[in-house]
C-alpha cells in the first residue's frame, strides 16, 4: 500500500463521470482498449469495483490454500512423495510463505487505513476478519484517492498467490459424446490455468482429428442432444429429441479465456446482462449458457457491423 497514506484523512469526494482509475480499465487503456468511466460518485466503474470486491472475497480462499501448500501437498491437500522430505524448521514452498505473508500485509494496510480515516475500531488481524471489514468498506474505498493502488495491489496478488496456490494447473472439463456423425468418442475441454499459458481447445479421446477451439464448446455441447438422438442415446424413459443439455457454472476466469475477452468485460457484462450466478468457496461462478448467448450475440454484431 505504499504511497496511500499520503492521499491525506478525507479526501474521498468521487469523480463520477470521469475516466476510471482501476486496475483493469488501465490495462485496457495500455492496450489501445476504451476503458470504463466511473460511477455512483467513486472513481472506479462498476466492473472495476465490482473486480475490486471480488478480489478481496477470494483472498482468504487463496491464504488457505498457499497454506495447503506450504509443506509440499497440492492446493487439494494431496502430498507429493519425496525422499528426504522438507528441511526441518523451514518450509517446503517458501513462495507460498511469502504468498500468505503478503496477503496479510495488503488486507491488514488497508483495512488500516479504513479504521484510521473513518475513525473505526481495526478488525482482528485475522484473515477472515481482515477480509470482511475490508468487504463491507469497499464502496468507501471505491470513492477515495487511492482507488487505483487499491485495486492493482488487490488484483496483482490474486495473480500471485493463485499462480502459487495452483500451478500451471488446467481444468479438463467433459463435454459429453463427439458430434461427428458415427464417433463414439467424448468431447472434453481443456482450459490452461495458472501460469500454464496455451489457448484452450476442446478434443475428442477417440479421433485426435475431432478438435476445435475453445470458444466452440457451447456450440458444440448445443450438437449434442441431436447427436444423440441421431445414435438413439438418452436415459431411460426420456425423451432423445427433447433432451436438455445441463447447465454448467464457470468463473469469470475461465470465460475470458475461452472467448478471448478481459476478465473486466466479463464482469461488466454479466452485471449488465444479470447472468445467473453461484457463489462457492468465496468465488463467483457464472452460467454458461448465459455466456454464450452473450457472446454470440456480440459476434453476430461484429459481423454485421
């Protein structure tokens, strides 16, 4: 939080209407991409405000989770065998250490300067109360100077910690059964997470020739009740020609990966657009028929236009 507490004890007069200042709208910006302008007298649009609380909400989820890995055990508590073991009275993953330090340093500093400027008591130093007060103070910090440090700090050690907590870590995703006609196969997608990099593509396991990219997926996965009306496929007692393709959640992430769009602009449309949502784990998971009719509504725009 270096250089917020020169930005004096008031100071939190909002510039509605004005530029935003967050973390995500500068990136767009140094992309040659418009931004968004603040609103609701803060300095911050409603996406990057929104990013800003989502961020903090995910925090403690990711301190618990570089805990996890502290000693040599992944982010889902499994530990992979060595043969000597970790030194002893120091740990196994320093950079899940310093992870967790920082995400206490950053939500105890600025929580701080909450309690300090509208003269409240400080929460515990504890991540969950650290994490709350910071939550329930987000509209107020939304609205004063140092809004931009506050969302890039945030926003750079979610990055950080989660790259730590999950390394190159990719979710392989079942679609269901191969749309091409006579393939007995079974379409999965392959998103890259962490630092992994790549692009996601989704694959067949029976004909490496079936493969698409990854913004397909939910075309595909539309094929599918034909395709199996076609091979006569369904459960017992339902009907193949009204089958239901069932309803999947993704995080905000994986949806910018999978279109190619900013995670910013996924928040920003799925807030305008009132995608259904699920809340698990401090995380936000999105509907993803409700993001593909978006996208595809976006494109055909494009190529119309």
């Amino acid at each position: 939080m270096s250089g917020a507490g020169g930005t004096g004890t008031s100071g939190t007069s909002g510039t509605s209407g004005t530029g935003c200042v967050g973390h995500e709208c500068g990136t767009r910006r140094a992309g040659g991409r418009p931004a968004g302008r603040a609103t609701g007298g803060h300095r911050l649009c409603a996406g990057c405000h929104r990013r800003l609380a989502e961020d903090i909400r995910r925090l403690p989820g990711l301190y618990r989770d570089c805990e996890r890995v502290l000693g040599g055990a992944s982010a889902k508590g499994l530990r992979e065998r060595t043969s000597g073991g970790p030194l002893p009275g120091l740990p196994f993953n320093a950079a899940a250490a310093e992870a967790r330090a920082a995400i206490m340093t950053v939500l105890g500093s600025w929580s701080g300067l909450v309690a300090q400027e509208r003269r409240l008591r400080p929460p515990e130093r504890g991540i969950t109360a650290l994490s709350v007060f910071l939550l329930r103070h987000t509209d107020w910090l939304a609205a004063h100077p140092a809004a931009a440090e506050a969302t890039r700090e945030v926003a750079r050690l979610v990055v950080r910690a989660d790259r730590v907590a999950h390394p190159d870590q990719s979710r392989r995703i079942g679609l269901g059964g191969c749309v091409v006609p006579g393939c007995a196969g079974l379409l999965s997608a392959t998103v890259p997470g962490g630092a992994a990099g790549g692009h996601p593509a989704v694959n067949c396991d029976a004909d490496p020739q079936h493969s698409w990219a990854g913004h397909q997926w939910t075309q595909l996965r539309r094929l599918m009740p034909r395709a199996a009306t076609r091979a006569g496929a369904g459960a017992p007692g339902e009907n193949p020609a009204q089958g239901a393709v069932a309803e999947r959640w993704l995080a905000a992430t994986d949806i910018a990966r999978l279109w190619d769009t900013p995670v910013g602009t996924v928040y920003r449309l799925a807030s305008e657009q009132r995608w259904r949502r699920q809340h698990r784990s401090g995380r936000t998971f999105y509907s993803e028929a409700d993001a593909h009719d978006c996208f595809s509504r976006r494109a055909q725009r494009s190529r119309q236009g």
